[in-house]
C-alpha cells in the first residue's frame, strides 16, 4: 500500500493545531513502516522536479492560480500508482481530480459553526471548497466526537465513514523543574510571582475578552498579588481588549510577553499557578492537555469538545458565565491542596493520549479503506 500525504501543513502552520498534527503525525507514520510506504509531498521541493522547458507545464503554472490542486497532483498520484491520498489540513488543497482513494482530516467546521470568529478569506475559501471536500472524500478522520457530530449534522455524512482519532500534547510539554521553569522566565522575559496563564490566540471565539473579566473580579478579592499572563501577538483584533485592561483598572496586572518561541511555551505553563482556557468553542484544544502534561491545574469551558477532551482532569465553567469563572480562579487561587489535586487529575487524564496512538489509529483507517475497495 502506497499513501501519499500532503505534508505543506507541517511547514506553513507550524505552531499551529493543524501545524502540530501534521508535523507529528507524519513522524509518527514513518517510525511505524509496517509494509506500509508514506510518499509525503513538501511545499516548494515538489515543483523542483518540474521541467520548465516543457511549456505546457509552464503556461499551466503560469495561468493556474490552484496549479497544485488542478495539475500537480492528479499526474503526480496517477505517476507514482499511489492508493490512498491523505489531506490533514481540513481537506484544503484536496486534488480536483480524483485519482485515488481520498482521507481528509477535518479537525473542525468552525467557519460554519461560528462564522462571525473567522477571517473572510478563509471563510470563503472553506464554505466553497468544503462540499466539494465532501463529496471527494472516501473516509473522513476528525479529532473529536464534537467534530464527528457537527460533520454528520452539517453534511449528513454517513457516520461509519468518520473516524474519531484525538490528538495529543508533543513530547516537549512534560513536568519541568518548578525553580527551573520560574528563573528561566524570570531572566528571559522578566517575569516572577504568581500568575494565571491563557495560550490560544485571541479571535472572538477564543473568550479572552469573559477571562479578563473574571481575572477583574476575582482581583477584587485576591489577598496574595497575582498576574494574568497572556503570550501571543497582540493583533488589530485584540485591541478592544488592551482598551478593557484599561477601563478595568488591570493594565499593570496584565503581562503581554508578545511572540513567544514554542519551545519556551512549557516554561510558561509550568510556571503557572493555573492555566484558563475560556474558549467557547473548539474542534479538540490541545493547550488544556499540553498544561497538564506540564503538571499545570486547569480551568477549561464546558463547551464543545473540551469537556470529553479533558475528562475530570480539569475544572469545567461556562465560558458565558464570568462570575462564575472568577469564583472558580479565586477558589483555586487560594487551595493549594485543590490545585495539586486537580494537577495529579490531568496528568491521569493527559496519559490517554500519545501521538503513537495517533499514527496507529490512522494507519488502521488507510488498511480499513483498501480492504473495502477490494
């Protein structure tokens, strides 16, 4: 069995969910090789094999705004007797024409779920290729029964087509030296004390704006200093949130580090007297689990799939309820006993998952769809 990947995610959205699953599940694949072969196609190295003094090939690059989907591909999958062609990236670049069988990883439906929380490029791009995605595609795999739920709803896609494979924390998000983890930040981004911390970018979707709020209530009652920390690029969209700091009063209790280095993310959540996780909606939400590897007690939404995400490894809120979300930061805030106690329950909890579980799982998907072909 030959399957062909598409392995751009791994490259352009490093850092990213998608970016995550892609890279580790690619690795993952190749460490199994049970009578299996992976061809992975990479960004730019692919067209390097193009003949340029061909010029039909030429005037199609040059006149083909989707060359990859519409010419690359079909030949190269036809070319190289490839079986199954996998798509991790929600099934975005998924060849126009059909060569193969075809697997789409698609991780959520957020632009139709919550359009509103979406960039309009992408919106657009996602609700006009996506029923075609569907329709091309032999087997889906998805991070999460929410997901599963929201494909079979949304598209009526038969339910014994779709597979629930979770992701999972990488290995660098691991139970660090506490007095490690507090001098390297202390030195490297001049940070000390106690402090809360939120990682997941600040789109409308993520509820940056309800944990401000409730870390401004729950403030109010604090008898030990205590900081919000909040890494990430502080984009247009995040302004009105600068401007509540403000109106709140909270501007020197709020730590903006900016862009922060992936691999300096386990300082930070080791460092943390707890980590929040507001979201009011998500496809599967690693930072949660990537916290409890790292020994952090968590404070996530009772949305989505975070719930059978996170299991009893963390303490679920309603992310609409910010009153009840700072009580929930001050109770923990102030019960050292409660925090170490929620902290042992999501390293239990984040043990269920390994991206080797991942790779196998997927690998017995691509087995499932050649055997029902034959």
């Amino acid at each position: 069995m030959l399957v062909g990947i598409d392995g751009r995610g791994a490259v352009w959205y490093r850092g990213t969910g998608i970016g995550t699953y892609t890279y580790q599940l690619l690795k993952h694949l190749k460490e199994r090789e049970e009578g299996q072969t992976y061809r992975i196609f990479w960004p730019g190295e692919e067209y390097l094999s193009l003949n340029i003094s061909d010029q039909e090939d030429f005037r199609q690059v040059e006149a083909k705004e989707n060359y990859w989907e519409e010419v690359f591909l079909p030949k190269a999958i036809q070319r190289e007797a490839i079986d199954i062609y996998h798509v991790p990236q929600n099934g975005i670049g998924l060849p126009r024409e059909k060569k193969c069988l075809q697997v789409v990883t698609i991780h959520d439906l957020i632009p139709y779920v919550y359009p509103e929380t979406v960039g309009r490029k992408y919106l657009q791009n996602f609700l006009e290729e996506m029923p075609r995605i569907m329709e091309s595609s032999d087997h889906i795999i998805t991070v999460s029964e929410c997901s599963k739920r929201d494909i079979q709803y949304i598209f009526d896609y038969p339910a014994e087509k779709i597979s629930v494979i979770p992701e999972a924390p990488e290995p660098m998000y691991r139970m660090l030296s506490l007095d490690a983890a507090k001098d390297f930040l202390r030195q490297k981004y001049g940070i000390s004390g106690n402090f809360i911390l939120y990682l997941g970018g600040f789109g409308p979707r993520k509820n940056v704006r309800g944990l401000i709020v409730a870390f401004a209530l729950a403030l109010k009652e604090m008898k030990e200093p205590c900081r919000l920390v909040l890494p990430g690029r502080w984009q247009k969209e995040s302004d009105p949130l600068e401007h509540m700091l403000h109106a709140l009063n909270i501007a020197d209790k709020v730590i903006l580090p900016g862009y922060v280095a992936v691999d300096h993310l386990p300082y930070f959540y080791r460092a943390a007297q707890l980590f929040v996780y507001p979201s009011f909606y998500e496809g599967f939400g690693l930072p949660p689990l990537e916290a409890m590897a790292c020994g952090t007690p968590v404070i996530a939404s009772n949305t989505s799939s975070i719930p059978e995400v996170v299991g009893d490894g963390a303490c679920l809120v309603n992310p609409f309820d910010t009153v009840s979300m700072a009580e929930h930061i001050y109770r923990l805030l102030n019960d050292e006993e409660a925090r170490l106690e929620l902290a042992e329950k999501g390293r239990k909890q984040v043990k269920k998952y390994s991206w080797a579980k991942t790779a196998a799982y997927t690998a017995r998907v691509y087995e499932k769809m050649l055997k029902a072909k034959k």
